[in-house]
C-alpha cells in the first residue's frame, strides 16, 4: 500500500450563494469523508481552523486509485498531492543507496 498526503483547498469560485445550502453541501462532504476514514482509504482527515482548507492521508494501491477517488472531489475542491515514504522505507533505501 502507498501513502499519500493530501492538501486540499475549496474552490471558491464554486461556493453557493445560498448560506444554508452551502452549508448543508458541506455537511454532506464531510459525511463521505467519514466513509472514506471508516472504509480505511484515509488514516486521517482535518479542516484547518479557517475552513477552507484541511488535509488528509490516504494509504491506498496507486497512484491511479488515488485519482479515482479524487475525482469525486473536483472541480470543487483543488487538491495537492504528496507521496509519503515511510521511516522503514527511507531506511532501506538509503542502505541500498550506499552499497555499493
């Protein structure tokens, strides 16, 4: 499994009008966010205290199925991608980089 850190960013262009309808959207995202978590694709999820941007850590099979789940998200949350190399898998592959 590979881990990927996710910063994500509402698109603010795509925010409704309506207050209590926006509202009630975001309700709604961060119910299938809790699916996600539950499912186990993502170890962890937050929102930074101003709102609109948060973060989450996936531990999916690829890159690939990463961006499928992705999709569901967009166009209205922009998204960075990082993939995360473990402490065990930064050993290893410094030992095979001094090897000679």
């Amino acid at each position: 499994m590979s881990k990927f850190l996710v910063l994500w960013k509402m698109e603010p262009a795509l925010i409704l009008a309506d207050r209590e309808e926006e509202l009630n959207n975001w309700i709604s995202k961060l119910e299938a966010v809790k699916v996600g978590v539950q499912a186990g694709l993502m170890k962890d999820f937050g929102v930074f205290a101003g709102g609109m941007r948060g973060y989450g850590v996936w531990e999916v099979e690829s890159e690939a199925e990463l961006f499928t789940h992705l999709l569901t998200w967009m166009p209205s949350v922009n998204m960075e991608v990082e993939a995360v190399v473990t402490v065990e898998e930064s050993i290893e592959a410094i030992k095979k980089a001094v090897q000679p």
